[in-house]
C-alpha cells in the first residue's frame, strides 16, 4: 500500500544552519507513525515542511505518489492534512462551538443577511464530541472550562471533521495527567481505526510506544532510521532517545578521570 504523504532525500536549511539532511518519512493510511527525537533533533521542521510552513531545501514531497509544491499551510489544510499544535489554536473566553468552527462558521442566510447558523453548528459540536465519549452538556460554554485532554480531543475532532487524512499531532500529551493523557490516546486509536494516517510527536516513550505503529528516530537532523513496532522494543527506543552511546562515552571518560585521581 502506497504512503498516503512521502518525504525523499529532504534537506532543509535557513542559511548556514542545516536543520534536516536527507530525510525520508512516509505515512500510511490506518497506522500511527510516531516522530522521537531530542531537542534539536529537527522535529519541528519537519513538521512544518509536512504541514506546508516551509518548502524542503532540496528533495522531494509526495501526496498520493504525486509530487507537490506547498507554500501555505491552507494548501496542506485543502490537501487533507491537519496539524494540532501545542497550544491547540484555540481562544479560551469563545465558546466550544465557535472555537470547533474557527475560520469555517456554517451560515444561513444569502449575501448580506448571511449568519452563523448557531443551531446546526451546535449539534454538530455535541454530536461530534459525543462520538469521542466527550459530553458537552452547553456548546455555548468557553472551551476554557474544559479540562486539558478534552481540549486536545476537540482540536482533533475539529481536523477530522473538516476532512483529514492525516493528523500531526505535536506533544498532544506533554501537559496531560494520566486519565487525560488516556483519552487522548484513546482517540488517535479511533481515529487510525478510521483509516486515517497519525504523526504522533511525542518524547514520553511510555505514550509514544502504547500507541505507535511505527517509529522514526531523529538526531540532529538526520533520521536514525524508521522501524515498525514489531521490530524494536520499548527499551530499544529508550536507549536511542536516552542517548546511549553519548551515556557509554561520557561513563569511560569518567571512568578514566576516576583512575587518575586515585
């Protein structure tokens, strides 16, 4: 089955800083692809070359084995991809339903009498949030008084509902408690069993391992290699983020200023 999106060879540079350096990544519809690295590592440019921020240095970006040229994330939007960030682009004091259709209100009404459809945009809401085990008794209530995780579940609802295939989630759980982090987790479960493609970005190995199909590991801007989950364990991929080789270096040059000293 063919990567519903595809990055080959990408380089990406901002004058003399090199940010990613041959890079291929590739998503495919119904799995959970998850993004590891450390700070610097080049995930947030990644990220933004996905979602249509930045055009690639150099190599290639594919869309359904088709080349593209984005330079707007609404080409990446038109395209069918969606990215959460971390602070969710939501307005605290609107309510639910405004912030669910930010940018995209249903009307009624012709030319200039057009209005928000109030109504209908709030069954849709409760609707929508129901199906994720989200109850949201007023629509009309400040999406401020929702708890963390049914915030981040509501900007996902919001991206599938207005046509994602693929969502990049960034850090959706690095604020989360437990019970909330759970939902969360719970619903880019739903969301891949919908068939749609998860870039899931995340440094806490115990979420990232519990939901990912995939991994990709980055450092520095190159990719550390991609393998299904089948094929590295948790600890694996904890030693690869921990830094294990950089940890092994640092305990023999301690080891050897120890033996001076004595």
């Amino acid at each position: 089955m063919s990567p519903i999106i595809e990055l080959k060879g990408v380089h990406k540079s901002f004058g003399t800083v090199v940010a990613l350096q041959d890079l291929s990544f590739a998503v495919h519809a119904g799995e959970v692809h998850c993004l590891l690295g450390d700070n610097g590592a080049g995930k947030s440019t990644l990220i933004k070359i996905l979602a249509g921020v930045h055009a690639p240095s150099k190599g290639d970006y594919l869309i359904d084995g088709q080349k593209v040229h984005m330079t707007s994330p609404r080409q990446a939007l038109d395209r069918g991809i969606g990215t959460v960030y971390q602070d969710l682009a939501m307005i605290p004091l609107l309510s639910v339903t405004r912030n669910f259709f930010l940018g995209r209100e249903p009307k009624k009404g012709w030319g200039p009498f057009a209005r928000f459809d109030v109504g209908n945009a709030d069954r849709i809401v409760v609707k929508e949030l129901a199906d994720i085990g989200i109850d949201v008794r007023d629509p009309s209530q400040a999406v401020g008084t929702l708890s963390g995780g049914e915030r981040q579940c509501l900007a996902i609802a919001r991206a599938v509902y207005f046509g994602a295939r693929v969502l990049i989630l960034d850090e959706p759980t690095s604020a989360l408690g437990v019970h909330q982090a759970a939902m969360v987790l719970k619903y880019v479960a739903q969301a891949r069993n919908r068939g749609l493609g998860v870039i899931f970005i995340s440094h806490n190995i115990h979420h990232a391992y519990t939901i990912a199909d995939r991994f990709t590991l980055l450092n520095r801007g190159r990719s550390k290699g991609t393998f299904l989950k089948s094929e590295i364990t948790r600890d694996e991929v904890l030693h690869v983020m921990a830094g294990g080789e950089d940890l092994r270096q640092l305990e023999a040059e301690i080891g050897q200023l120890s033996a001076r000293r004595a």
